[in-house]
C-alpha cells in the first residue's frame, strides 16, 4: 500500500473536498478536516 506525502493525492479526497464545498465549507475548514495544505 501506497503512503502518500501529500495527503490531497491520496484516493477519494478529490471528491471529499467537493462535496464539502457543495455543502459550503470554506478552504479552511475543508484543509483542516481533511490534513491537506490550504496553498
């Protein structure tokens, strides 16, 4: 199993963070919830 450095590439966090902005979580709170970097 893979482990990735960058948590955004992991699988299934792409539709994480558009889900969470199609129910109006700001940046973040998406990066916070989620470990990823806002930038």
């Amino acid at each position: 199993m893979l482990e990735y450095y960058y948590h955004a590439y992991e699988p299934g966090v792409k539709k994480k963070v558009i889900d969470m902005a199609i129910n109006g979580s700001g940046i973040h709170d998406t990066a916070r919830v989620l470990n990823i970097s806002k930038g």
